[in-house]
C-alpha cells in the first residue's frame, strides 16, 4: 500500500515504526524479528503472510505463512529458494533438470503441480476406512511453521471434519479419532521461539 518505512526492527522505535507500517499496510501481528526497513520489503512481507492465490481466477493454493513464521523465512524466501520445491518442479512437474524456477508460468505450472500433486499429496479427507477399522490421528503443528503454514493443517482438519459428517451412522465425531494441536511458536515439527 505504498507504506515507507524508517528504521530497523533492532530498535525499540524502529521496531514500533515497522509494526506501524505493516499494520497500515494490513499486516497485523507481524513479529519484530523482521528487519524490514522500505516500502519494497513490506510489500515482501505481506505477500509472504498472504495467502498463494491463482493470479487469474483468485483460486487459493496454499494459505500464508503466520505471524510468528519469520525466524525461518530464510528457508522459503531466502537467496536460494528451498531445494525440495524447485526440484519438484524441475524433476517431477517439468521432467526437466534444466529448468530454472524464475521463468515459470505461475498459472500453468501451478495448475500442473497440483495435478502431480493429487497424487502425491497426503490431502484426501476420506479417513472413513482409517476410521472404520478404529484409527486414531494426533496431529500437531506449530504456529511458526515457516515451511507449512499452520492454517493448511486447520483447512486439512476442517475438511476431514466435513468429509466425515456425510456419514451419520458414525459411531464418534471426528474429534473422539482425529486431534489436532496448535502449538504457539514452535517451529516446523519442532523447536522455535516458543
């Protein structure tokens, strides 16, 4: 939103400038570990707390990184991207080892990794059968999280949650077999500030 932004997060008064130009620029609970310091890094800080959407139909990928994420955003938005996606897409979605990430066609290729995607991904809220033969789930997963955002597992859950309620001879609701806790702070599958 155009915000210009004076002063570092290592300060008491750069940290307060910060926080007041990302909250201006809708960014609200930003954590003062960010050293953002100009309009163009806030505008990099709100697209990583946004959430991954299809530039043409609005259609959401992936939900943003949280407020408390930023310790290990170098991983996802560092120098060199993390090496798991952009092999994804040079080996599996692309079937090429030459294919370099910063000419992607976001929309097209976006569209072809979900398609790998479905087959790969553990997605499927169908847990009828797992239920049905007496499976429990205890999922945790930290607020943190710079490698999945935590709202992807609450999105996983609450579609579980719905998938489930179109079986009404169900013995126990899905909280009684699956769990899911957030932890504050905690990083990806463990450690963090918190």
């Amino acid at each position: 939103a155009g915000a210009t932004v004076v002063g570092t997060a290592t300060t008491a008064e750069g940290a307060q400038t910060i926080t007041q130009a990302l909250t201006e620029a809708g960014i609200k609970g930003a954590g003062v570990a960010l050293n953002v310091t100009d309009a163009a890094q806030v505008e990099t800080v709100r697209a990583i707390y946004s959430d991954v959407k299809n530039p043409r139909t609005g259609e959401v990928y992936f939900a943003g990184h949280e407020p408390g994420s930023e310790m290990g955003w170098n991983t996802m938005a560092g120098a060199n991207p993390f090496t798991i996606a952009t092999d994804m897409f040079k080996y599996v979605v692309k079937g090429d080892p030459n294919f370099d990430y910063k000419t992607m066609n976001f929309d097209a290729d976006m569209t072809a990794a979900l398609k790998v995607g479905a087959v790969i991904d553990g997605t499927d809220p169908n847990l009828k059968k797992f239920y049905d033969r007496g499976g429990k789930i205890i999922q945790y997963h930290g607020w943190g999280d710079a490698a999945i955002p935590a709202q992807d597992s609450i999105d996983y859950y609450e579609a579980v949650r719905t998938f489930m309620a179109k079986f009404p001879g169900a013995k126990q609701p899905v909280e009684d077999f699956y769990r899911l806790y957030l932890v504050p702070g905690m990083g990806h599958c463990n450690s963090g500030i918190g």
